[in-house]
C-alpha cells in the first residue's frame, strides 16, 4: 500500500512539475502541499497531513 501511495505522490509531482511557470499562490500552494506530503510521508514515517500544511504555507509565502 505505501510503494502505491509513493508511486502516485511522484506521478503527481511529475505532472505538475511539467508546468512553465506556477502564476497564482492557490498553484504555488498545490504544489508546496504535494510535495510538502511526499517528504513528511518518506522522512517523518507517514506525516503526509502535517507535511501538505507546511509545504503549502511555505508554497505560497514564497514567491
């Protein structure tokens, strides 16, 4: 279940990285949580929620 889990967190990195350019904070956002759930699932053994809270804070605050 959790190879299944990585292997869609990646794919959805992989389409979205394959933007030009992130325009709004709301995409910036998007993108910062799914990465941001990736990382808090592979680093800190299945915190996928609090990782997507922070990525997507730090997504749209960075600009």
């Amino acid at each position: 279940m959790r190879k299944i889990f990585i292997l869609t967190v990646v794919g959805s990195l992989l389409g979205l990285s394959a933007c030009n350019r992130v325009n709004s904070d709301l995409e910036r956002a998007v993108v910062g949580g799914a990465i941001g759930c990736a990382a808090g699932e592979v680093l800190a053994d299945g915190r996928c929620v609090e990782g997507a809270v922070i990525g997507a804070g730090v997504g749209v605050l960075t600009n």
